[in-house]
C-alpha cells in the first residue's frame, strides 16, 4: 500500500501546473466559443494556425482580437498576459470558404453582429466548414482536431479513410474508439492522448487492423489493460502509454519486432514480459514511476537499447548482463528504487557503461565546464540505505 501511494504522489506532482504548462484560451467566433490548447510562449500566429484547422479560416484572414486590441502575428500569448481561460475574439476578412474575394465593408461590420445569427445560418456555416474540413483532409492526408471539445470520431473521418496517414484528435473528451477505424488502411501515426479511452470502449480488434501504424499515442487515458492483439500492430516504432492504469503487458508485447520507443511510465505494471528481449530495436524505454520489482534477464537482449529510465519502482537488482550486452546504453536513471551504488558498480559491464555515461554527460554540457564530471548516481542508493548520493 506504501508503494501505490508513493505512486500515486508521485502522479500527482508530475500533473502539477507549471508555468510553461499548456493553457487553454476561448476564442469567439461565428456564435460559438472554440477551445484552443497551446503553450504559453506560442505567438498569435501558432493560435491562427490552430483555429485554421478548425474553422477553415485562412491564417491570414483572420483578425484576433484581445482587449480590444488586434495584436501581431509575431507577439508570444505570455507577453500578452494571454493566460488560461483567456477570451479572445476572432474576426474573419474572408470568406470562411478558400478562394473568395475579401469581404465588403458592409459585409465585414455583419460579422460583428455574429451573435444574432440565428441557428439556420450558423449550420449552413457548420456544413460549408466540414465540407472544406473533408477537402483539406483528402489533399494533406491529416485530419487534426485537437482540444476541439470531440465527444466522438466525426463522420468525415470515415469519409476521407482512403486518404489519411495522421489522425490528431487529443486533448477531447472521445470515450470510443470505434472497431470502425480498421478501415483507415493507410493509418500511419495515431495521436489520442489526454482523452476518455477506457478498455470497455476501446476497439482493439479494429485498431489491430491497421498495419501500416508505426506510432501510436494513448497518454493519459482510462485503459488498464493491453490486449494481445496489440502484438498484431507490427510496424509499430512508437508506443506510448504513459499516464494510464495499466497493470501489465501481455507477452505479444514481443512481436512488435520494429519497435523503436517505449513509453509506458506512471501507470501500475508490475512485471515486464520476457518476450520485451524479442524488441530487438528498441533503443528506448521508460517504465518510471510503476511497481516493477524486477527487469526479466531478456532485458539484456536488446542490444540497441540507448536510453533506460526506471525511476520510482520497488526495483532491487538489474539483469545480470545488462551492461555487458547493451553496449549502447549511455544513459540510466534509477533513483526511487533499493538498488545501491555498490550493488551496481558490481555488475559485469559496469566500467565501460561509466564511461559512455560520462562521454554522453561530457558531451552534452557547456565546453566550459567539461573539466569537471559527475559521479554515478541516477539516484542509485549509498550502501547505508540513506539519502541517494548526489551529483557533482
């Protein structure tokens, strides 16, 4: 019980809001209010860009207005003060429907007076949007509507099937993924993080069929499970789990035989299948902040392994050859967990990791302190059992 609440602490500060945090600011146009999820240090241009997605209003035929101010394209939200929940509002000074001449005077002074649009005009202005929406689509190839207050996949994507290679709808409120989305063949990278996905709702055995998915994205869901046909999913690169409730990872894990990046910290796994050596690509992985207690030995296996972050689980010892076999392995954090500095340095291959993590730290700090290095600690533990030793 200790343990799953040190977990669930540790959950809890990573969700912490920081200052560079994203923020979601509300911006008015045509009679409704549309959410949009950006960084702070975006400018106005990067938020017209979003609203382009979803409105079809060209970047540069929109005007934003904040305070009654219409601001740069180059100004950034912070040094607007543009904070969450921020309200702004969007004129148009072209036709919404590419390709139009400007609008007269007359006709712009109107979209002032959006609020009176009575609801027969505002869905013909919804249907002409999702008509040019489906247009844009089959030409790029990618359908993107994050942060658009999504409860369900829309039509159109099943409309445009043929046509897309990127589907980005996080940050919506989708409880579903319908088995429906096999028929998205040419499917390459899936992003639905930050949703409502729970197993009950979520279609595997469609998604199984896409087998030209080489990343997928379910950061920060309900799910807390993969299913073996996850396995199916073999031209996988990227996978990314992060922030869920999943408990463990079925043993098909190892036939995703491409598999380049593993991301699967801040859930409840509790043990590693060993068929994870059969990844032989792999080069990185995260299972931090979990309640894996041991690393199966397969973990040695893979052989291109670069990157290796374990920090926060109830790990005690690492596989016997790790460092003797992931000769690539340069960078390994391991604090929050009852492993010893001594323990550690005992391991077969220990010497020459030290001196790749060393190289690798080198190499990435200012030249003018590369005369000075930093002993191990990844957060490894002193032999006494106190307080982890501390960098240099």
């Amino acid at each position: 019980m200790e343990r799953i609440e040190e977990i669930e602490k540790a959950k809890a500060a990573a969700s912490f809001i920081r200052a560079d945090d994203p923020i979601t600011v509300h911006v008015k146009f045509s009679g409704r209010k549309i959410p949009v999820t950006l960084s702070p240090e975006s400018t106005i241009l990067d938020l017209k860009c979003r609203l382009h997605s979803v409105t079809d209003v060209l970047t540069r035929c929109q005007m934003l207005i904040f305070k009654g101010k219409i601001h740069a394209d180059v100004v950034s939200l912070r040094s607007l003060q543009i904070t969450n929940g921020s309200k702004l509002m969007m004129i148009a000074i072209q036709d919404p429907h590419m390709g139009d001449e400007p609008i007269t005077k007359d006709a712009s002074t109107s979209l002032w007076m959006r609020h009176s649009v009575n609801q027969t005009q505002t869905a013909a202005i919804s249907r002409a949007i999702t008509r040019s929406r489906r247009r844009r689509w089959k030409t790029t190839g990618v359908a993107d509507l994050a942060g658009s207050i999504l409860k369900g996949f829309p039509d159109e994507v099943w409309d445009c099937a043929p046509f897309l290679r990127k589907v980005e709808f996080s940050s919506n409120y989708i409880e579903e993924l319908p088995n429906k989305i096999g028929i998205l063949k040419c499917l390459n990278k899936l992003y639905l993080n930050d949703n409502h996905l729970s197993d009950d709702k979520f279609g595997w055995d469609g998604l199984s069929q896409l087998k030209s998915l080489t990343v997928l994205s379910l950061i920060k869901n309900k799910l807390t499970t993969l299913p073996p046909s996850v396995g199916d999913l073999t031209s996988l690169t990227e996978l990314n789990i992060s922030k869920n409730q999943i408990t463990c990872l079925p043993d098909e894990l190892g036939c995703l035989n491409k598999l380049q990046i593993l991301r699967a910290q801040c859930n409840r796994i509790s043990s590693m299948p060993a068929s994870i050596g059969n990844c032989s690509f792999l080069h990185e992985v995260d299972l931090s902040v979990n309640l894996l207690t041991e690393l199966p030995e397969t973990f040695a296996q893979l052989r291109n392994l670069k990157v290796l972050h374990l920090r926060l689980n109830g790990l005690k010892t690492l596989p016997s050859t790790l460092f003797k076999m992931c000769t690539k392995l340069s960078i390994l954090t391991i604090y929050g967990n009852e492993i010893t500095h001594n323990y550690i340095s005992q391991i077969e291959g220990w010497d020459a990791f030290d001196r790749r993590r060393r190289a690798k730290y080198l190499k990435d700090i200012d030249p003018d302190h590369v005369g000075t290095s930093r002993a191990f600690d990844e957060g490894s533990g002193n032999d006494e059992g106190g307080d982890n030793e501390k960098e240099h």
